[in-house]
C-alpha cells in the first residue's frame, strides 16, 4: 500500500474542489485533489445528453478564467465537462483522477484518507464531494416487474435506452419536466408529482436576465448566516422545491404530457398513485433528487441529523477539516455554481493563515540573555 504525504488533500475533483484548488495553488500551498471519476468534468459528461445550465455562461465561469461562449448562452453539459477539463490543465491544479475514497479517519494528529491501494496523510482535508451526490429512489421501486425498464435520471443519457411504450417520469421538478418534454417526441409520457412553482418568465429572455441577477444579489448578498434576515429565511426557502425554470407547466401541457398524483406503491408489479389508479407503463425514470453520504468519514463532526457542524466551511472541532459546496454552507448561494468560489476562496485563505500559524509555533525561541 503506498504512502504520501501532502499538506492538503480535496475529496472531489469537480467545480468548487477545483475552485478550492486554485487558490490553494494561487497561495502556494501544496495539495493534491482525489476524484473517483475518471476524467476531470465526467459528473457532468454522464448526465443525459440534451442537459444545459440553467446559469447563464456569465456566471458559470470558474475563478480566474471565464466560459468563452456569449456571455448569456447557456453552457451544454459536454461544454461545461470540458471547460472543467481544461480549468484544471491550464491551472495545472493535481488532480487525480478514478480515486475512490474509502474513510478519513485521524490517526496521531494526523489525517489519513484511504483510498483503495493508497493512503493519504495530511495536516487539512477539504471535503468537496457537494451537497448531494447519492441517487435516491423509493424502497418500493424494487417491487416493479423486471420486464419494466427503470432508470434514475442520472442513469438516463436519451430515448435509446427505454423500450416502446408508455413512460412514467416519477417527480415533477425540473429534471422531470425537461425530460417529458423530450420523451413525449416519441413516447406517451406521465409525469407523477404535485405541481410547483415556476418562474414568472421566460427562461433566457431579457426580463429572466433581471430576475436573475436580483435573486442572485439577494441569494450571494442578503440570505447568509451572517445576518438574521438570512438565517430566518435561508432554512425556510430551503425546505420549499426548487421552481420550475426553463420548462414551465404551459411547456408540458402543449408537449403532451400527463400529469398525475405522486406514486406511492406498487401493484401487481405496476407504479400505484395516489388517486387510487395503477398504471400500465413500460418505463419508469425516477427523478427523485439525490442524498448525501458522509459515512466513509470516520470522525465525530456530525450533528443528529447526519449534517456537518460547521461554521462556514470551517469544522472548528476538527481543525485542518473543511466542508464546501454543502446548501446554504454560508448563503443561499453557497451550493450553486455563482455561490461556490467565494465559499472556497474562505477556506484556502483560512487554511493558508493556519499553516503559517503552524509554522511560526514551530520555530525555535530566541534565546534571552
């Protein structure tokens, strides 16, 4: 088993891992970044193939070199897998790529990050995996017959991969509105959930562009911890859905889709909603949202909840131990694309002023005469 030792290592080699990076690299402190995906960019390079940001490529840009697309465009995925790719060669930031870790524990004051054949030991781990990376469906899903393909939507690339018939997209945010729209192109769609809000206008037009920079304002500027005012409504609008952004109700009805109750079992094998009727579907694609798993951290910085205690990134009962891209792990803003470089840029600057601390507590008294 090999052995390095490194001042820093990042769990999590997407965008505010390789934020993080960059200003560490900008201070001069030396790091290495661990990403179990084999290319820098492939969490966005899987996702289905017609996926855009819904953040204009104004504000989609890293810190220190900005998306060379028109500054209201909105980036593809591959676009943006690729920018990402190329971030992290030009700023030669160490990455290393298909690198699973397995437990951050603390040994002799020490971290130690497993990662299959090797070990990392380090004075500061930056925990940059997000918010929410685990696909999450319902224990029932287990109960549908096998002869009905089921796909969670990250799993999901393009129609190809579902056989002919009837298509249940069970969860109505945006990721299962922008996919019914596209499968009822070629599929009878039904699109299970409760209806939510949805933005007042259209998504890319100069009216959006306004109401974008206010929310932004008031999501990076207003809602923070720091103040009453953020710390009353940050928790509330995070408990609410996200609105529908780009394909709004209108957009689904004029495509096709039906919608129905929310799926609360199954039935003979079939999806059962709420209303009491089982439907008869071929396909079944669960947007159903992601989950965080923290459990290969071996370390006692959890709340009763499973939630990092932290304050702004910074794990004060752990010291050296960092969270960032986490909801609203200082603002609103805080896990979203134009949130996350002002979060990591806090934490490089507060492990750079610990590792001169170090440094000079290190250093050998002068003698007095």
């Amino acid at each position: 088993m090999s052995r390095t030792r490194v001042e820093t290592v990042i769990v999590g080699g997407g965008q505010i891992g390789l934020m993080a990076g960059y200003y560490l690299a900008k201070s001069g402190r030396p790091f290495v970044i661990l990403d179990a995906n084999e290319r820098v960019g492939d969490a966005w390079r899987t996702r289905w193939d017609s996926l855009r940001l819904f953040t204009p490529a104004l504000l989609s840009g890293l810190p220190g070199r900005r998306l060379d697309m028109p500054n209201w465009s909105f980036p593809t995925k591959d676009e943006m897998a690729d920018y990402l790719e190329s971030y992290a060669r030009d700023f030669d930031l160490p990455v290393k790529t298909g690198v699973h870790v397995d437990r951050l524990e603390r040994v002799d004051g020490r971290f130690v990050v497993s990662a299959g054949d090797g070990v990392y030991e380090a004075e500061n781990v930056i925990v940059a995996t997000g918010a929410h990376n685990i696909p999450k469906s319902p224990p029932f899903a287990t109960e549908l017959d096998p002869r009905i393909v089921q796909l969670h939507s990250s799993a999901y690339r393009n129609p190809s991969q579902l056989q002919a018939g009837d298509v249940l997209l069970v969860g109505a945010g945006n990721s299962g509105a922008e996919l019914a729209v596209e499968l009822c192109r070629s599929h009878r769609v039904f699109l299970a959930g409760p209806k939510i809000g949805e933005i007042p206008v259209k998504h890319g037009t100069l009216r959006a562009r306004i109401g974008f920079r206010t929310f932004r304002f008031l999501g990076h500027r207003v809602i923070k911890k720091s103040n009453p005012v953020g710390r009353k409504l940050g928790p509330k609008l995070l408990s609410q859905a996200d609105p529908l952004i780009r394909t709004r109700s209108k957009d689904l009805a004029a495509a096709g889709v039906e919608r129905v109750p929310r799926v609360t079992g199954v039935e003979n094998g079939r999806p059962a909603l709420e209303d009491g009727r089982v439907l008869d579907v071929e396909n079944v694609i669960w947007c159903t949202g992601f989950r965080t798993d923290f459990r290969w951290i071996d370390l006692p910085v959890f709340d009763e909840a499973g939630e990092p205690r932290h304050d702004r990134g910074v794990v004060e009962s752990e010291p050296g131990l960092y969270f960032l891209g986490l909801l609203f792990l200082y603002a609103l803003s805080s896990d979203v694309l134009p949130g996350r470089g002002r979060d990591a840029k806090y934490v490089a600057e507060h492990i750079e002023s610990r590792q001169k601390r170090k440094t000079r507590s290190s250093r050998p008294a002068l003698a007095t005469a």
